[in-house]
C-alpha cells in the first residue's frame, strides 16, 4: 500500500491555502459579501474554470498570463484549435462569455454576482498570487444601461466591505474618477493617445510624478505644458469640489471646442457620482482623478478602493463602467462591475493579525465516551444535539476523561458532555470556566455567542 | 471599444454550467450538504486547484485524465520539473498532500469537508463531466484510527443526502462491502491476483455475469469453480445476514486455514457496521458483496450509493477505508473518507424535472420609481427594507407601473412597493394575488416563505 507523499511537502509559491480556523474566516467573508450582494437583487452565477484560449486573449491581454490546459494523454493526432482551454484569469471574460451564451434564457438588465478563485501565471519569483478569489458584481443591460448603476455599484461594494468590520477589516474609501473626463481632458490639450496617457498616470504610485513626466515625454513626445496638465489633474483629490477644480485645470490648459463640451458630460456624470453617493453614505466614496484604470474597455466611472491605513496594499476593489462588456455583433450589452481581491484582503487580515477564530472546528460540544461499550450512549445524545442544530462531536477513544477534555481544548470545543450511568443525570462542562451543570439534550443549549465558531476582530487589550 | 464575443458561443461539452434559478438549487444544495457535514464536527479545507504532477500520478492513475497547465508566457529557458503543474481530478489527492504539509498545525483524528470543482481530461466526446463539484468528507488518524470511524462516514453522508429531500431528491441506499473480506475470499480460492478479480467484478453492472466470468478466465486463468465462487459471492445482497450467507459460501468453496481467518476479521467489521448502521439509521445501509471500488487503496469498508428508481445513474456517492491516506515516511495517516458527486446529484434533478426555484433572482420586493427626479425616495425604501434583511432592488427605469410589474414578474419577484406621493403613504402589492396594501418601509414583512428564494420538489398535482 504505498502512501501519496514520500517527504514532507512543501507550498507552492503563489497558491495561498488556509489552515482550518483561517478557513472559517474565509468562509464568514464569502457570507457576508454575499448576502450583501444578494440583499440588493444580484443573483449568484458561477462559470466553469476555463475557457477557450480564443476568449481570454480576445483584449490582448498578455500581460494576464494565462496558464493553458493540456490532456496529459491528448489523443496524438487530435486537431487543436477550437478545444484550446486556459483557466480565466478574470471573472469579467468568463461573465462575458456567460451573458452571451445565455441570453435567451436571462432578463436584463440582469444583475449577478460570482466568488471564484482566478488563475494567472505569473513567475513564482514575483511572489504574487498565482490562484486567488474574486468577489464580482456586475450590472449588464441589453442595448442600453441607465447611468444610475454607476452610482450603485461602488456603493453596494463599499456596504459588503464595510460589513467585514465583524472580522477586523479597516474602514475602506472607494476612489473614483471618470473615463469620459480623463478622455476630454486629454485630448483637449493636445494628446490624442489616450489609452497612452492613461497607462504612464497609472503608473503614478510606483514611480512618482518625475517617472510619469518622463514616460509621457519619450512614449508620447508631450512638452512641459502637457506634462504639467497630467500631473495637475491626477494630483486633484476630494469632494464634489473637485469638479470646479478640473473645470479651472481645462481652461488654464487650453481645453476648448468639442473636448470641452465632452469634458462637461463626464463631469457631470461624475458630480452625479459623488453627490448621490455623498447622501447615500457619507464620507466612502472621494474623487481621485489619478485613477486611470489600465485596461482599455472601460468608458464612464471608474473604481478603486483602499484599505484606510494599507494604502500601500493597493487598491483592494476595483472597476467601472464598459460600454460593451459582450456583443455578438447584432446585439451589445454594456456593463458596470467591479471586483473585490477576497484572497488580497483575507491575507492581509491574517498576516497583520487582524482578526481571530473563535476555535479551529464547528463543534460546539465534545460528548465524551465513557467506555467503548457505551459508545452509542454517547452517539446517542450526539443524534439528539444536532437534532436541535448543535453541532458535536463524539470522543474518538474512551481515553480517560482529562484526555478528552484535553481533546476538546485543543480544538477550542468550549463544552464537553458526560453521558450519566445508570439511569443519573448527564452533565456538560464549560472547559472555560471548569463550571459543570446536569443537562438533558434534548432540552439544554450553549449560548448562542457559542453555538457556531465566530471570527471577531482580534482584541488588542494588554 | 471591442466586444468579448464576435458570434453566439456554443457550449462547451463536460463543462455544466447552471442558470439562476439552478444555481439558487445548487447554493442550497450545498448549504443544507454543509451544515450537515459541520453538525458532525467535520471542518471545512479549501485545497488549491493545481498539484504537482508528481502527486497526481503517484499512484499510476493513467485512467483519470490529468489536465496539465503550461503558462502562455513561459520563460523559454526556465526548467520544468518542480514547477510541473496539473488541475486536481479528485479532493483525496489534494487533501493527502494537505495533511503532510499541514499535520504540525493539525489536530488529529482530523475531519475535514470540502467541496470544489475537479477536473478530468475526459475526450470530449464521451459526453462525460470534465469539470465537476465533488462534497468529500474523510477522517484521518495520526498513526491509527478508531474502526468506528468506518461507521460514522457512511451515515453523515446518507444523512446530508437524506436531508436533500428539502429539494426534491429521492432517498438513497449505501451499498456497503469490506475489502478485508474479498481479499481473504479471493485468496481463499485460490485466486491471489486480489486487484485483477475486483476489476473484474466491478465490471459486473456493465457487462454481466457472463462477461464478468469470461474476464476472470482470460485474465486471471481462473476455472469453472473459482467463477461461480466470485459470482456467487457478488450476488449477494442484504442486511447483517449476508454475513452468514458468505460464511458458508466460503465453505463451500474451500476457504480455510490463514485466509478463513482473515475472513472472519472481515465478516466482525462488517457485521459491526452493519448492525450500528441499522441502529442509527435504519433501512439506509445495505451490505452488497458485488462492491469492489476498482481503486487498489481500499483497505476496509467500501461503500457505493444509489439513488432509490435511479439506479442506473450509478453510484452518487463513494468511498472507503484506506489504512494509508498519505504518509511521510516516518508518520503514517490511515483515513476514511466519502465523496458525494454534487454535479452529478444536480444534473439528474434538474434534467429529471424533480425541483423548482421559486424565483430567479434573490429579490423579494421591487421599488417602483415613479420618476427619475424620485429615485432617491425608492433607493431610501429600499434602504430601508435592507437594513431589516429583505432582499429588495429598485426598479431600471421609471417606465409605466404595468412595466415596472412585468419587470418583477418575469424574475418571480413577489412584491411590488410603490413609495407615496406627497405625504400619501406607501402601498406594497402581492403580484401573484393582486393584492395591494398600506405600507411602512420600517415595519412591513414578507411572508418568511417569500423571503428567500427557495428551491423545493417539483409538485406533480394536476
């Protein structure tokens, strides 16, 4: 009988996994992303984990790595072609994909949600995540798509990240800006290269306002004028004051005719932005006219957000609005999405200690076993505990009862009962306090802060 | 701006992917399969997809098709060997490779659940499942593991099926046999090749008795005698007085001496599930000696399921004993495990027509938008309504009332809220009876029936 490890494993690099009591972290996460999700009408989709090649390098996105599936025992001489799989390195493609192959069968605007791991592969050295999970909203219209969703969708995301402040999560600001705006903007002072522009701004954080300029004068030829409109512009941060602020930039840079006019639809789009989330929750969503967003496809709002006090983490949630998120050519549906980085902020709650799980099991109550011929005694008030929704567990040896409290304590099972013999009372124990009490199962029942394992900010109290 | 589909896509075949209203069944499905799982002390591990290829061929299993992943964008120059990766085509593997590389932090005897996608290379034409959800649950010792173990798997699972009549699905029957038994039958008859007559034998339901025979003759060189006894041994069926029946079967056929011995080792554990099971939950358990399971790791109780007028869907959920899960070389981890097929399970409810979703969508209440200039008052009820845990949405567009009902009705949304006008109070309408009520948004309560949507048996009244 041979074994399926000969040496002690080793992680892989990139692909982060869980021990049990991080698990139960993960697994409230998920729980109260979705139901927040779910509260506002979005409807769970999940895809399969691959699709054709053909689909995932449609945007030309190669700098999404894509790992690609081979059949170990692929038949020699089968055509390739049309069965190339790669795993999705995105939930937005594989949506797309869904949105389209289903039409018929959805009604729009249809509105889904979807939490899967995502696959990029990137070089073990990077230290980046190579799987990780997404948490996705998206809102897709059939041919056309009120602007209001723009406004939702960065709300709903911000209330789901701001309900995981019940297992330690710091206050998050969703940072917006405007693709239409920037578009204008660009374009109006001389730099017809907007996708150009956009990639070296979003370049901001990692090599500073000098590397910027630099990137903008060798990759697009702009002057010092040009360069300082850029850098104006992303340096603008705040309130619905903002919008004054980059009406002045566009006159004292020279923003007239057509770009004008267009400048003054993305601002108001933008204004609408900020004052309805400003009243529907105050104080989360900030304009910050440094997000560029580096993909291509998005044309209205878009989002980033921050963990307040881990800046430096990166934008944790991420966004906007694509006028056309699929089409089959006689049909368009235009979208507004975006995605929480789940594996991003749960590795960031545990490595810096954020939050704690109140024990590594479901189990509330451990019944001991007394001797192995009493053993379906024990198993016996274990059917009748969960009966009533208490989950337990049954002592795996008839060891002697400090073993199997000791059992129950190491997994951070707070109760362990104690089947009565002969017609006695059983007892249960509170292996916190030592405080012991007689007890029916058919009546008796932990405090509710017990019943299920709880993850809760971890307290910091000396 | 680009699309992400040039033409209608066309369904991969073995990649299932549901709708809305099945995905609200599946979520179900693996809610009440969860909690159950949890009721038992099981926690719950998510494993990466990808292991090394090492790990997934260690054990020769040529016939699960192994995907195996290549980055797009691999370093020409870059070594394979450790960083040969392939898609896990079962949980056993990755959760082996988990206890290894985990045990310090693990507390033993572990029982974990997990539930995830597998994938298998399968030829596409076989119309076989490539990428599935398999709901395993195993029990692994440090060293040694309790025989009662062997009991307790088999009826968590039955029950977490069990409890899936809540949706419509037919009772289940776990077939159960024990690999220390055939093995001391087999040898006992002069047929030591234990492997090849239970690869034989497990071929029974698809080719016969006849062809069963035949392959024991060409491949095992096995005579007239040595047939009938396996054939008469796979015949047998039943409760604990199957154990009786193999007994004299192997007597009849001359099993004695070390091997007559093992035999009644084997019968004991049988016997002792048997009884147990019939105990604990009566009718559910069957002893069905024609079990064979065609992997080699077995080394205890086998068990197999059907479901009850599905029988011919095959087993939905199997497993076993096995004294080595995985082993390190010094440190041995014996385990018990089962797997529940969940995309199997789905697919025969849904092509069978045996359950029904009440609604598409989360949603229980629609806010009407009377016009666009009052959208905040909607968007404010539906706050509202949220802040109490009912799932609401807010009408796309303020198009005519009748629309804005068929919007809702086309979803099986059950409500419709209108706000009032000027100070007029606020109405909810019950869409499916027409009824039309007086409503405060910080009071009014859906039917608990209508809250969620639910998934339950397809009703066949006339």
């Amino acid at each position: 009988m041979e074994g399926s490890g000969h040496g002690p494993s080793h992680p892989l690099s990139g692909f982060p996994e869980w021990l049990p009591a991080q698990r139960i972290v993960e697994k409230r996460a998920i729980e109260i992303i979705s139901r927040t999700f779910e509260l506002h009408g979005f409807a769970s989709v999940a895809t399969r984990a691959v699709e054709p090649l053909r689909e995932l390098l449609r945007k030309g996105e190669t700098s999404k790595e894509v790992y690609v599936l081979q059949r170990l025992h692929a038949d020699p001489g089968a055509a390739a072609g049309d069965d190339d799989l790669g795993l999705h390195f995105d939930l937005t493609v594989p949506f797309a994909r869904y949105v389209l192959e289903h039409a018929g069968h959805l009604t729009f605007p249809f509105k889904r949600y979807q939490v899967q791991p995502v696959w990029r592969g990137e070089r073990p050295q990077d230290g980046r995540f190579r799987e990780f999970y997404q948490a996705d909203i998206d809102i897709v219209g059939d041919g056309e798509l009120p602007a209001h969703y723009e406004v939702d969708v960065p709300l709903v995301a911000a209330e789901a990240l701001t309900a995981l402040a019940e297992i330690g999560l710091p206050p998050v600001r969703v940072l917006v800006n405007n693709r239409v705006v920037a578009d204008a903007y660009y374009r109006g002072i001389g730099l017809p290269d907007v996708p150009g522009v956009l990639q070296a701004v979003d370049k901001l954080a990692k090599i500073g306002p000098d590397g910027v300029g630099a990137l903008l004068r060798s990759e697009l030829g702009a002057d010092d004028d040009q360069v300082a409109a850029c850098l104006a512009l992303a340096d603008l941060s705040g309130g619905v004051e903002v919008v004054e602020q980059v009406r002045a930039l566009a006159a004292r840079y020279g923003v007239t005719g057509p770009e004008a006019v267009d400048l003054e639809v993305g601002l108001a789009s933008l204004t609408a932005l900020l004052v309805q989330a400003e009243t529907r929750a105050p104080g989360v969503v900030v304009a910050d006219l440094s997000i560029a967003r580096g993909l291509d496809y998005y044309t209205g709002a878009v989002y980033e957000t921050v963990l307040v006090g881990h800046e430096k983490l990166g934008s944790i949630c991420s966004g906007g609005r694509y006028d056309s998120l699929a089409t089959d050519g006689s049909r368009t549906f235009p979208g507004v999405g975006i995605s929480i980085g789940l594996s991003r902020v749960l590795s960031r709650l545990f490595s810096a200690g954020l939050v704690t799980a109140s024990r590594s099991v479901p189990t509330a109550v451990l019944v001991a076993v007394t001797d192995e011929d009493s053993r379906a005694a024990s198993d016996a008030v274990a059917t009748r505990l969960r009966a009533r929704g208490i989950p337990c567990d049954v002592a795996p040896a008839a060891a002697k009862f400090g073993k199997q409290i000791r059992f129950a304590d190491r997994r951070g099972i707070p109760f362990v009962w104690f089947p009565g013999a002969d017609g006695e009372a059983d007892a249960v124990k509170d292996i916190r306090s030592g405080e012991q009490v007689e007890a029916d199962a058919d009546v008796w029942t932990p405090p509710e802060a017990d019943l299920w394992p709880r993850a809760v900010p971890t307290t910091t109290d000396a």
